[in-house]
C-alpha cells in the first residue's frame, strides 16, 4: 500500500536503469539520481544512471525537480558534476535539473 498526504512531497532516490513504471506510478515531485555513468570493463553500457538519464526523466516527469548526484566519488563514472552542469544548459534543462555543489543542502 502507498499512501502520500497532499501537503507532503513525494521524494525518489533514484539510481538503477529500469525505473519507468515506479515514475509513472508515483509521479514524485522530487528525484535524486546518481548519475555518474559508472562503466565497468566487460559490461555493455553503464552500471549507473548518466547524462541521457536524466534528460529521458527530466521528458517523463514534467512536474518533478531532478537532482543528478554521485558524480566524483566515483572512479568509474565517465561524468562529473561539472560535465553534468554544461549538458544540463546545453540541454536546456535548468528549469528543473539542480546539480548542487559539494556541501550544498536544497529546501523545497
């Protein structure tokens, strides 16, 4: 069972690939994801949401913040925050894609 007062927003955390049907179930209002586009040798693709992630939700959930994070803890991941930061203006994506600084805490 889910249940979600009105006056609460509905937070996700979000970091494996296959998430579609929990974002159009829930249709959170606020979606951390980790987003470094970790790759491994030998696995096809990347073992961590990156870039084309965050655009694809950023399309399917019109409503929600989006929060890229887990960028440089990572030494695997072929994005950083700042590599982040210039797709989310060349994409223009900035109206609802926050890519926080080291430390940074949002309120919403």
């Amino acid at each position: 069972m889910y249940l979600k007062p009105k006056d609460i927003k509905l937070f996700f955390l979000l970091g494996i690939p296959y998430v579609e049907l929990a974002l159009k179930k829930f249709k959170p209002d606020i979606i951390v994801v980790n987003a470094a586009e970790g790759v491994y040798e030998g696995l096809k693709g990347s073992s961590i949401m990156g870039r084309d992630d965050v655009k694809k939700i950023y399309e399917m959930c019109k409503d929600a913040k989006i929060i890229p994070v887990h960028f440089d803890s990572f030494c695997h991941g072929l994005c950083d925050s700042e590599k982040m930061k210039k797709f989310v203006e060349e994409n223009k994506l900035q109206d609802r894609v926050i890519v926080p600084f080291d430390g940074e805490v949002l309120k919403f």
